[in-house]
C-alpha cells in the first residue's frame, strides 16, 4: 500500500503525516509512507486543500486531519 501525505511542510500536514503512520502500524499494514511537498504534484492530485491523504493514488481526505479512528476506518479497507 502506497500512503502519500501532500502539504508544503504545515504543522496540520505533519500532523496528519504521524497520525497516519500511528493508523497503519497499529493496523499491522504493509505500506510504503511519503511526503510530498512539491506544489505541481500536490495539484496533479486535483487538491486544493492541504493536507491530504492519498492511498494508491487515490485522495481520501483533503484540508483536514482526521482522527486516529479515522485515519484506521479509512486504511483498513484499503489493505483488503
């Protein structure tokens, strides 16, 4: 699994970088975690709003950090 956090460095982008990362070892997922920064391809996405979550290359969440359980209901189906 490809987990991507797009977000230019903000305190909600990091934030949301170690929330995810907390979600997904604690779901004992296989995954592969950046950051991306670089604002073309943040747009290459088609968000607008940062920070924002990507899971094999689709946005799940955008302009927003959601909560561990969140980050957990959104990842886990993901992994199936």
């Amino acid at each position: 699994m490809k987990i991507q956090i797009l977000g230019t460095g903000c305190a909600k982008c990091t934030k949301l970088y170690e929330v995810t990362e907390q979600a997904a070892q604690s779901l004992g997922l296989q995954y592969e975690l950046e950051k991306v920064t670089d604002l073309k391809r943040i747009m290459s996405f088609g968000v607008m709003t940062t920070p924002a979550l990507v899971v094999d290359n689709a946005v799940k969440v955008a302009g927003k950090v959601p909560s561990l359980d969140e980050l957990k209901s959104i990842l886990k189906p993901a992994a199936n």
